[in-house]
C-alpha cells in the first residue's frame, strides 16, 4: 500500500511492523472485568442434600491450561531445534579448513571491518554461511576456490558486509520471536519477508563494492545450482533458494521510491 520499492526501506518497514505487533499487547493490555466483593450481595439457605448418583468430578486441567501447554510445548521444540542448529554450526566449524586469499582483505577494508572475518573451507554447507558476533566466521563450500575469481569477490563482499552489519545477532533474535510465536503464520510470513528485504539490501550494497552486477548475479546462480541441503543453521545464508527470483530481479531492475 505505501507503494515501498527500495530494499531499505522495506526492511525497516517490516521491522517496524514485527515491532508493533510484540509491544501491541503491552502499551495497550486487554481489559478485564473488576468485581469488587463488598458490592456484592451475599446470602444463606439451608439447603437438604439426599443422597443421589455421583456426579463426575470436572477434569483437572482446563482447556485454556491444556492449550496453553501446547503453546509452551511448541516454544521448546522451536528452542531446541535453534540449539540444533547453533550446534551444527560449531561442528561444521570444528570440521573446517581455513581460506585465505589476496583480495580478502581488500574487501574487508572496502566494508568497513576492522578485522579480516575467519574465513574456513567447509564440505557440509552447501552456501556461504555467516555468523558469531565477537569472532565472526565465514564458512565456504569446499567448492569456492574453484570458482571464478569475480564471482568470489561478490561472494565475500556480501558475507563482509553481513558481517559489518551484525546481521547473525539480529537473526537470532528474529528466530527467538519465531519460537515464542511459531502458531502464528502472520509472524512466519513477516519474518520471511524480513529476510528477504535484509538480503536485497545487502544484495545492493555488495554491486555497489564491487562495480559488477553480472559477476554477482551469477554468483547467485551459481550457488542455486548446487544440490540444496537441510538448512538448520541460524545464520544468514547467501542463498535461499526460494528468494532467487526476487533477489536477481532486484539486482537487475533499477528501482526508485
């Protein structure tokens, strides 16, 4: 409806929206109904009780308790498959080999970082994967030296910049906010447009370091091409392959507010 184009704004957008809906509940609490005791009327009766059939006792948990249990539940099960994942991404780690190459660093004082990101060699990962936040590492796929020297130039450029933006820190966060609230397909759709509009932004960034939109497009393709891979990591990744379309139209289409 705002008629929003730039990837920028788009991510502070729906920023602004997720925020809305969390503090929704807490600037505004739903109001509830006050009986005050000394208003209240009270009475006594004798009352004969005769002994009849037994009446069933009334189950021990509500429905609202026994609903509320699920929601708890599928908050654990969300927790635990995120320490899945952070545990997968120490293992590929471990796992790993180094990378080095000339242009590296480069590309690292082209972003802005201060320190070279600990660049690593991984067989397990299928697409470059970014993250920690004191010590941020970059794992490549064991096929990324092959590849052209252009294509993994706009390749590190964009995992700098995911670096330099902290972004692994705020993709923790936004995965806490889809465990608490993993009944809700709203919030599942506005996380995803989330990730979108921040790769579409680092997408834009990346051609502006390295002055070539061709070789970062098919950067893109080129990691499309490899077999997916049951993404468990919470992580930026490079390429989510359900993001493809988007993101090249995005790259290819010069776009204005």
């Amino acid at each position: 409806m705002l008629r929003l184009r730039l990837p920028g704004a788009k991510l502070a957008y729906w920023h602004f929206l997720l925020a809305a809906c969390l503090l929704l509940p807490v600037v505004r609490p739903w109001k509830q109904k006050v009986v005050n005791i000394s208003d209240t009327v009270t009475s006594s009766a004798v009352v004969t009780v005769s002994q009849g059939p037994l009446v069933p006792a009334p189950p021990r948990f509500s429905q609202a308790e026994i609903l509320l249990a699920l929601l708890a539940a599928g908050a654990v099960a969300r927790l635990v498959w995120l320490a899945v994942g952070l545990w997968r991404l120490r293992r590929y780690r471990l796992h790993s080999a180094p990378a080095s190459g000339a242009d590296d660093r480069f590309l690292s004082s082209v972003a802005g970082l201060r320190a070279l990101p600990d660049l690593r060699l991984s067989a397990d990962i299928a697409s470059p994967v970014t993250f920690g936040f004191l010590k941020p590492v970059i794992l490549l796929p064991t096929a990324f030296p092959a590849l052209n020297p252009r294509i993994q130039q706009a390749i590190l450029a964009h995992e700098f910049l995911h670096v330099r933006r902290r972004d692994w820190l705020v993709t923790l966060i936004e995965e806490l906010v889809r465990a608490a609230f993993w009944f809700h397909p709203a919030i599942w759709w506005l996380l995803g447009e989330t990730q979108l509009a921040r790769e579409q932004v680092v997408d834009r960034a990346s051609v502006e370091m390295t002055r070539s939109r061709e070789e970062y497009v098919d950067a893109l393709l080129a990691i499309a091409g490899v077999p997916p891979r049951l993404d468990l990591a919470p992580a930026p990744l490079f390429l989510r392959k359900r993001h493809l379309k988007h993101r090249v139209v995005s790259i290819l289409k010069e776009v204005r507010m």
